[in-house]
C-alpha cells in the first residue's frame, strides 16, 4: 500500500512489462512456457498494481492528479519524469494493463506464423509499456517517447506475424504482400503525424516562459492566453495532426483498415482498444487545455470531421467483404463519435468521450478476438463464406452477436452511452460554438446509428445465420477453448456492466472533466 | 438503496385522492428487474430444468400478473401515483436514472404486460414444444416481456430508451428465431432498422427536452410543462414531432408500417405477445405519457394535427391491405396497424382515455386472435387460408374464440371492442367542434368508414378460415388444453373487457388512469353519445353483412380472390401501395450496393492514392538525397521477413531500430530548426 504513497506505484504499472520484456530476452529461445510464464506474470503484476491504484484512488477528487512522482530527469532542457493520473486517464490505464492481460491469454496456443514467441512477446510487453507510460506521463518529452515507443513493437508485429496474402494495390507495379503494405503505411503515417506534434511539443516548449514541458505548468500559461493567436494556431494544427492520425480522423485513417486486417489477432485487439485512445486521449489531456482558445476555433472543423468519419465509416463498412477489415472500419465512424463528444468542449461531451474510448477498447477488442479466433478455424474472412456460424460453433457465434450488438450501441451495453453522450452534448455544445453546426452534427450521428445498426445486423446475417456451406462439412470446427473464454470473460462482463453501471467509468471522469472544462473554458 | 426512494413531491390537483401507494408502489422496480433476472437464469440453467426454463418463464410473468392486478385493484380503490428513482451515474449537470413510476397509466400497462403474458407465455409451452431452441426461445420471450415492462415503468426518458431499444432487440431475436432461413432474417432485420430509423427521432426528441428542462425524469418534464416553462415551449413542436416519429416507428404508423407484417416470420406466440402487449403498444404509450405536452397549446399541441392525419391514414389505408391477405397471420397484422392508426388518431384527437382504452381492450382480442390463428397453423401447417377453410368443426373451441374475438375487433355490442371503439369515434366527434376542425369532422368519417373495413376483413377471415370445405393437406385437430385455455381466458376477457368503462354508468376506467400527479387536460365523454354508438354499430354490422355476401358461400376457395379484383385498387392492395418497394429501391439498395462501394472505392482509389502518392514522391526524394538510403533499408527489410529465418524477429529488431533511430534523430533535429523559424517570423 505504501508503494502509492511514495510514488512509484504507477512507475511500477509502466516499468513492469519492460523489466518482463528483459528477462523474456535472458531466456533461451527454446524455453516457450517460461516465456510465457514470465510475460503473463509481469504484465498481471502490471494489472495488479492498477487495480490496487483504482482501490487507492481519491474519488472526491478526481480532478486532481494522484500518485505522482516530479523526478529531475534531462535537465538541459527542463524536461522532468512527472507522472500521475486523473480521473480522465485512471480508467484508459486499467483498460490498458487488462488488454495486455487478456492478449497474452488469449495468445497462450494461438501463436501466427511464424511462431517465435519469444520475440512475439518481448514485443508485447515493449507496448505495455508504451501505451501504460502515455496514459501516466505529465511531461510532453516523457509523454512522447512512450507515445512513439508504442510504434515500433506493433510495426514489427504487423510486419512479421501479419497477413501474408499478397494484394494488387493502386500505383503499384507488383503485388505487394498485404503484412509489408500495410506495416510500412501504418509506420510512416503515424511518423508523418509525430513529427509535427513534436514540433508543436517543442513550439509550446520554446515560448513558454521559463521552458517547460510540464503539461500542468503549459495548461496554466495556456489559459492565460500565452499561446494565443496565429503561434497558438499553427501549433494546435500540429498537434491535430499528430492526434488525428492516431485516432483516426478521417481523412487520415487509411492506415487504419490496412493495419488492422493485416496485423495478428492480438495485434489487431491491442490496436483497436489502445492505440486508438492514444490520440483522443491527446487531445483531452494536451490539445484542450493548453490551448483552449484554438480549440474553440477547431471545434466546428473537428466537429464536422467526426461525423464524416461517422458516416463515411458506416457506409464503407457495408461495402466490405472481409471481416476483419469490416470490424476495422467500424472504428473509424465509433472514434468519429469519440470526437464529437470532444469537439463539443463540455464536460457531457468529453465524459462522453472517455466512457467512449472505454468501450470502444472492451467492444472492438473483443470483436477482433472472435474474427482472429474464426480466422484461426475457418482459414477465411471472406464473409461471403461464412455463414452458419452460430450452428458451428454456437460459443462464439452467440458472442459475436452479442458482441456486435453492443457495438451498435445497444442500451443496456457498453456502447450506448459513448454515443448518447455525445449526441446530447453536441445538441448543446459550449457557448460560443456554433449550433447550426453542432445540431446538424447531432441529427447526422444520430442517422450514423442506423447505419452502425445496418451493417452489424448484415454482418451477423451472412457470417451467424442460414445455414452453413457444405465447404465447411466434415472439417473439425471446435468451439471456444479455455484460453479464448478465459480471454473474453472479462470482457464480456466489462461490456455488460459499463452498461448497465456506466458510473463504473463516470464516477472516475464526471468531476476531472467538469475541472478541465471549468478551467479551459470556464464553463 | 432505501435512501434512494424518492415519493413524488409533485402538487397533485385531480383526482384529489392519489396516495402514495405504500410498500406495493415502492417495490415496484421489481415487476422489470423480475423477469430480467429469469431470463438469464434461463440461458443459463434453463436447459437442466424439468420444464426447460419455461418454468421460470411462466413464473415472471405470473409474477408480473400478479402485481399488476394487484395494483389494477388499489388503484381502483384509491388512485396511486409514486415515483422512485436511484442514480446511476452522474454525467456534467446530468443524472442518469433507474427509476419506476407507479400511476394509473404504467399499472394499466402492468397488468395487461402481465396478463396477456401470462396467456401466451402458457400458450407457448404447447406451441412451442419441440423446437430445436426451446430454452433459448422461452429467454428472449422473458426478455420481450422485461424489456417492455423497463419501457413502462421508467420514470424518465433515458431509461425508455433503454426499454424501448431493448424492446427492439428482443423482437429482433424472436422474429428471427428460425434464423435458418434468410427470409426470417431479413423480417427480423426490417424490424429491428425501421425502428432504428424512427429512434433516430425518439433520441433526438429526448435529448432536446431532457437538455432544455434539464432533468430527463417525466416528472420534472410534466412539472415544467404544467408550469409553462417558456424554454421548453421554444422548442415544443420539433420536439414533439421527434418524440412522435419515435413513437410511429414502435407503433407501426405509415410510413414506418413496414416491418409489422413482416414480423410474421416469428412463432405465432411472438406476434400475438408483439400486437397485444408488448412492442406496439410502446409508441401509444409514450404519447399517453408525454399527453399534457402535446396536449397544452403552449406546448407540442400543433403536433396533433400531424399526429391525427398519421393515424388516419394508418387506420384506413392499412386496414384495406388486411381485406388482400391470404396469409391469416397478415391479416391480423395489418389489423393490428390499422387498430394502432385508431389509437394514434384518439391521442390526436386529444383523448387520451379513449386511446389507451382502446389499447386495453385491444390487447386482450388481438393477443387472442393472434392464439387462435397459431392454433390454426399449428393444426393445418400452413399460414395461408387458402389451405384452410371448414375448421368449425374439428376445431370448436378455437372456432368460438376466434369468433368472440372477431366480433370484439369488428366493435359488436356489447363486447370490448365497441366500447372503445365508440369512445375513440366519440371523442374524435367531440375534437370537431372543439380545436379540431375540418380535419377532426373528415377523419371521423374515415374512422367510420375504418369500422366497416374492419369488419369486412374479420368477416372474410373467420368464413375463409372456418367456414366452407377444408382445402388443406394436414389433419387438423383442436389444440392442447394448454394452448386452449389461454384462448379462452382472453375471449373471456375480450367479451367483457369494455364494461370497465361505460360512459355515463361505470367510468372505473377513466378513473383509474387520471391517477397521474398532473391533470391529463383530455375529455372524455360523460355519457354515451346514441346516435354515434348507432352509427359505429351499424356500420360494423354492415361489413359482417357485405363479408357475408361474398364469402360465405364458396368460402375458402381460390375464386374468393377474384370476386376482389378490382381494377388499380386490387393492384394497389397486393403491391402494399408500393411502399416496401419503395424503400428498398430507393433506400436500402443503393445504400447497401452503389453507395456503400463508392465510398469504399474512395478510400482505396482517391484517399490512399493520395497517401501513395504522397509516400511515392517522398521515397523518389530520399532517392535523390540519400542516394538510396531509404530503398535499401525497406528492401532489407522484406528480405529478412521473406526470408522467414528463425532470427528474424532478433535481428530486425536490433537492425532496423537503428535505421529508425537514426531517422528519428534527422527528424528531430530537423523540426527544432522548423520550430526556431517558426517563433522568429511569427
């Protein structure tokens, strides 16, 4: 109990899979099962410890940045190791060290070629610590360095264990195969957007007075209107970029379909629950409040971005016939929502948000787990050749279902509040931004519900329902194993309750958020 | 959880006895959490059951029935109005809420949810037996029934929507139970969209009232409007229309008709638990809920036009599709919609009694209709009367129930249907001279005209059905006791469910639903209006007479078609005036096919020819500059990985990080420069 106190229980969370990450590289390659040993255990001590700072955790004072620690760390350029989390960034974390959890567990006998674990998991564990440091860090260095920490491990992952079906793309001379493609787009795309949230990082750096980096000490000068005007406007266009991406926004997500089918199924949950949030989350916790008065000037433009994704998204998906790509898809119109509920700066809209990102990881997570585990058997994501499933193997049939139904944002599952959320903040978004937009904006995402609903239901319709092909008679279909179900549980439960108890995510953000949006646009 | 009780503190005008109902009122959160929790006790240990989970499908709803009724009585004695709530979860200004209201409208919808639940839920066991998904089906049907009872019994709009989706999922299930079938599921399908499409209208009109009272509790939102809070009468109308959309989608109002009929591809008990209690009634529900808003000028009255001409439309345009039907489950469906159009029409016409009585008696003749037609399938196999014909005999008891049921909907004195028939005719008379206008005066003789549809239709059904020669294949025989009972429970109540409201003599029923904390502002008649009553009557008479003209003598032959061939109308009729065509030309295909694939192809061909592009003229630069750098770093990379060597993984790692190193290092440097120009010339 007294590691909190003393500040270096959240280190604990963030450093944990790394030490893992070393002793799993110790090992000889040979020896699988200690490597696995040896992953689950730290990354479930990563779990532990984030539970036991939920336990800790002051809930009068969510606002407040708790457990941190303010160590000197490169002090040539003021750059400090300053950790601690808040109500907005206590539930991505826990989220993030179960979906670690969880895709070790579900990865324990489901290895993609080629096999390798060890290096599999050394990899895994890199991104645990990655996504965990970019949920804790206060610093715009620190918070960097783990945000592109998280680069490297899944461009390998997509790279090396991805999809190896070569495909004909547009501007190509050769067949290219699917895993390279889309690892290198994936990759540089998200450089692409780095390198300018760096440079917006170093702009806000250098006009600070003394330099800083701290997030906290940026916030304060921010809202005194240092960052005002054309310099501000510049540096909260960067910054966009670097989130956008990220999130994604469209038109930047077509990294986001490529990465996705390509990447192994855990790489796929991993990408969709996390990484995603790395890049809303951004925008929350750095975007807002150190330059409010450029986000009110965005916040039309993100607004209506955000429903194109929505829309555009939802369209594209009913158009897919490969199920992992659909799934894909479907993230870029719910992170549409996400940024709606942002875009309206009220603490509705960005509570909306969080419990959004939330469920968006629980939902999608749990949906590329059922694609990867039906990719497994099937050898197929055609959908056009699935069918039947839930005769098959009615386990997972009857998961995905439910799954898809929460996906579409059914009351009662996680789902619904993100988007109901959002929908009535931007039917009253912040004074000053402009409600012919942002009611447009409602009735649009409103009608982008339908078409979530439309292309699920199509979806269970060809892939769970009829009867199954006779391609399928005589090949050994087993149902969910141990492992898969020891996997999705969790998630199953999470799914359920978020959504019938959604203060389970409100009760930490309600009163962070209403401090940030008080202090950032005093409303 | 007892701190969370919250009585309703609200002023109270009339009736002035309304009590708070005690410990009956204050449990009352556990008529939906009931049935809930079965239903996954259901999919849970159902299936080691003796009775595979039906039992304890059977016991929430005997439950349900029980308190219902219980409450139907103390509200007859003293009128209950209570309220509870306990927060969820707080969200900006916002509460979220499980709340349950206990007043004269949400017990009247408690007690028929449970009793005709109870009926079809004991109808089902010998319907049902057999299929392949017993337990499963004895689940969602909990569901249905729970999901409906969380609709009524909320007591404030974001936990309706929660009901009311549920509602839709649950239909969605059951509609689709024989998913088998892609026909089945494209029905299931239907449902669940255009309710989806008419929910966009629901949550629009939600969140504009929730947002402009601040508080989404009905009670806040009646409160404010019986107060004539001005912000919410700004945006009284569109609200309105929003919330009324919604509720045409759960209610089946044309244009959003669509997915009833369809919703025939679930077992038969599904449809008559569906047109009775559940589902449909929803959106005549919110309306009776939300009645002071659109019935106060202030407010959301110009609605109303909207809402009569709606309703009037449906109750006519749609009864005439039930006179084409050959398959009997369609008949009755398209009944239902056209019985739902009358309701719609009363709750424009500004009577609320008349509309939800219409809604009570309704449910009990529809619900048993809907059992005597599935004991019909279940005998002869077939949906279609032209494989039927001739079932008086083998068939006595469904023959009688039917007929009593029959005859309620047609509206024949002195059964259940007549009353509330007269009373909606009489009330839609009163709107005429009173607001209504030129459009109340038409829509009367379209009501008028409905009745004679309405018996026309009915007339033709019973003589195709049980009259005549048998036409079918199957042997057919009367039903189990456990599916007749239930039949002859509801044709019990459906003959003397009208005596609780007999203007002038008895108005129990009036009484029982003005147990609200505010005044409804409807009317109602204080005694019965004779020549109308006539008129109603004789109409109704009419089209049994003019059924009985043409199909009594060669029932259920093919040439019953024939006599109805009439030009462009017979056309019309069998097409569904084209609407369902309609919608999937002009909708869901080009949604689905053309519009779908272009925006993919944009994706591919426009948004990643640019990132490819982009990516191309970048590389063709760090040729130039670094002299192949960049090709040869990718290069090694698909080498190794191609290469599949047990290393790879070590080796690209180490490799490449320092490949990526290096770049970022340029990288970095690079914007420092970039940024220092940037705060000198800015």
């Amino acid at each position: 109990m007294e590691m909190f106190d003393g500040g270096w229980g959240l280190s604990l969370i963030v450093f944990l899979p790394l030490v893992g990450a070393g002793l799993v590289l110790l090992l000889p390659k040979r020896q699988e099962s200690a490597a696995k040993a040896i992953a689950l255990l730290f990354t479930l001590g990563s779990l532990g410890a984030s539970v036991l700072a939920v336990v800790r955790f002051d809930f009068d004072a969510t606002e407040q940045f708790q457990f941190g620690t303010d160590l000197s760390w490169i002090s040539a350029i003021g750059s400090r190791y300053h950790i601690g989390i808040d109500g907005i960034s206590m539930p991505l974390l826990v989220l993030s060290t179960l979906m670690t959890v969880l895709a070790i567990v579900y990865s324990w006998n489901h290895w993609p070629e080629p096999h390798n674990p060890k290096a599999f998991l050394v990899l895994l564990l890199l991104l645990a610590t990655g996504m965990n440091g970019t949920f804790v860090a206060l610093d715009l260095v620190l918070f960097f360095i783990f945000f592109e920490l998280v680069l490297l491990p899944m461009y390998f992952m997509i790279g090396i264990w991805g999809d190896r079906t070569k495909i004909r793309l547009p501007g190509f001379r050769r067949e290219v195969e699917t895993r390279l493609y889309a690892s290198i787009k994936f990759f540089l795309f998200t450089l692409f957007g780095s390198a300018f949230m760096l440079l917006g990082f170093l702009a806000l750096y250098f006009k600070s007075d003394p330099h800083t980096f701290d997030m906290a000490r940026l916030a304060e000068a921010g809202q005194m209107g240092l960052f005002d005007g054309t310099f501000g406007a510049w540096v909260f266009a960067a910054l966009f970029l670097g989130f956008a991406v990220k999130v994604p926004m469209w038109p930047l997500h077509t990294w986001l379909p490529d990465a996705h089918t390509a990447a192994p199924t855990v790489g796929s949950v991993l990408l969709a629950a996390i990484l995603l949030k790395l890049g809303s989350y951004g925008f929350i916790r750095i975007s807002l409040p150190i330059l409010p008065q450029q986000a009110q000037d965005w916040a039309p433009v993100i607004a209506v971005l955000a429903v194109i994704a929505i829309i555009y998204g939802s369209l594209a998906c009913l158009a897919q016939t490969d199920l992992k790509r659909l799934i894909a898809f479907s993230s870029v119109g719910h992170m549409g929502f996400v940024m709606l509920g942002i875009s309206t700066l009220t603490d509705v809209g960005i509570n909306a948000a969080v419990i959004g990102m939330v469920a968006h990881g629980v939902i999608t997570g749990m949906l590329f787990f059922l694609a990867g585990s039906m990719q497994h058997r099937y050898h197929t994501r055609e959908i056009a050749r699935l069918g039947g499933n839930m005769k098959l193997m009615p386990v997972i049939g009857g998961l995905l279902a439910f799954t898809a139904m929460a996906s579409l944002g059914l009351p009662g599952l996680a789902g619904f509040w993100g988007e109901f959320m959002a929908l009535l903040g931007s039917f009253n978004p912040l004074d000053g931004l402009s409600l012919t937009v942002f009611r447009s904006a409602m009735v649009a995402g409103a009608i982008g519900t339908v078409l979530t609903a439309g292309y699920m239901l199509w979806m269970l319709q060809r892939v769970n329902l009829g009867e199954p092909s006779d391609e399928w008679s005589g090949h050994d279909l087993h149902d969910a194993d141990g492992f898969e179900l020891a996997a999705w549980v969790p998630l199953v439960v999470a799914i359920f309750a978020i959504g019938v108890f959604p203060k389970i995510v409100f009760g930490a953000t309600n009163d962070a958020v209403s401090e940030l949006v008080r202090r950032a646009f005093g409303g | 959880m007892i701190a969370g009780f919250i009585a309703y503190a609200g002023e109270i005008h009339e009736p002035a006895h309304l009590v708070d109902g005690g410990v009956l009122a204050q449990y009352a959160w556990l008529i939906p959490l009931v049935p809930l929790v079965l239903m996954f006790a259901i999919v849970f240990f159902g299936k080691r059951l003796p009775y595979k989970g039906w039992e304890l499908a059977e016991a929430s709803m005997l439950f349900v029935a029980i308190y219902g009724v219980a409450l139907l009585v103390m509200n007859a004695n003293e009128g209950i109005t209570h309220e509870g709530s306990i927060e969820i979860a707080r969200i900006g200004s916002y509460t979220i809420e499980w709340g349950w209201v206990v007043d004269g409208l949400s017990i009247m919808m408690y007690a028929v949810v449970g009793v005709v639940g109870l009926a079809v839920f004991t109808y089902a066991k010998g319907y049902m037996e057999g299929d392949s998904r017993y337990t499963w089906f004895f689940a969602a049907f909990t569901l249905f029934a729970g999901a409906m009872l969380v609709l009524v019994s909320s007591a404030n709009m974001i936990q309706l929507l929660v009901g009311w989706e549920l509602v839709g999922l649950a239909s969605y299930l059951l509609i689709g139970h024989y998913w088998e079938d892609h026909s089945n599921n494209a029905a299931a399908i239907k449902a669940f969209l255009t309710n989806k499409i008419a929910d966009v209208g629901l949550v629009i009109g939600v969140i504009i009232v929730g947002v402009t009272v601040g508080s989404f509790r009905f009670g806040d939102i009646l409160s404010a409007v019986s107060a004539g809070d001005s912000a919410l009468a700004q945006v009284a109308f569109w609200a309105g229309l929003a919330l009324f959309i919604g509720a045409m989608g759960k209610s089946a109002q044309f244009p959003f008709h669509v997915w009833l009929p369809d919703a025939m591809a679930g077992p038969t008990p599904v449809s008559s638990l569906m047109h009775a209690a559940t589902m449909v009634t929803a959106g005549v529900y919110l309306l009776g809920r939300m009645f002071p808003f659109y019935q106060s000028d202030l407010f959301a009255a110009d609605v109303k036009t909207w809402i009569i001409i709606i309703g009037s439309i449906t109750l006519f345009a749609m009864g005439l599709l039930a006179l084409v039907q050959d398959d009997l489950k369609r008949v009755l469906a398209y009944s239902t919609v056209s019985q739902l159009g009358y309701m719609t029409v009363a709750m424009g016409a500004g009577a609320y009694t008349a509309g939800l009585f219409h809604l009570f008696t309704h449910a009990f003749f529809k619900g048993l209709l809907f059992l005597c037609a599935g004991s019909v399938i279940h005998a002869v196999h077939s949906n279609n009367m032209s494989d039927m014909g001739g079932l008086r005999k083998p068939m006595p008891w469904t023959y009688r129930t039917f007929l009593a049921g029959s005859l309620a909907l047609a509206g024949i004195f002195p059964l259940a249907g007549f009353w509330s028939k007269d009373e909606i005719l009489a009330s839609i008379s009163y709107d005429a001279g009173h607001g209504g206008g030129a459009i109340a005066s038409v829509v009367l003789w379209i009501a008028i005209a409905g009745a004679f549809v309405t018996a026309f239709y009915m007339a033709r059904a019973v003589y195709l059905t049980f009259f005549g020669e048998y036409q079918g294949q199957a042997h057919p025989h009367e039903s189990p006791r456990v599916m007749t009972y239930p039949m002859i429970g509801l044709a019990g109540l459906s003959i003397v469910g009208g005596f609780v409201n007999v203007p002038g003599l008895f108005t129990g029923f009036t009484e029982w639903l003005a147990a609200r904390p505010l005044p409804m502002g409807d009317h109602h008649a204080e005694s019965i209006d004779f020549a109308l009553a006539a008129t109603g009557l004789l109409v109704a008479l009419a089209g049994i007479a003019a059924g009985t003209r043409v199909w009594r003598r060669d029932a259920a032959t093919q040439r019953e078609r024939d006599r109805f061939r009439v030009p462009l109308l017979y056309p019309l009729l069998e097409h569904r005036y084209f609407v369902d065509d309609l919608y999937r030309v002009a909708l869901t295909d080009p949604i689905k096919g053309p519009v779908a694939r272009f925006i993919d192809w944009t994706n591919t061909y426009v948004i990643d020819a640019v990132v490819n592009a982009f990516g191309a003229v970048a590389k063709g630069l760090a040729r130039v500059v670094y002299g192949g750098f960049d090709q040869r770093g990718i290069d090694f990379v698909v080498n190794a990985v191609a290469g599949g060597t047990n290393e790879a993984g070590e080796m690209l790692r180490r490799t490449t990080t320092g490949r990526v190193q290096q770049y970022a290092g340029a990288l970095f440097g690079g914007a420092v420069l970039l940024v220092v120009g940037l705060l000198i010339f800015t």
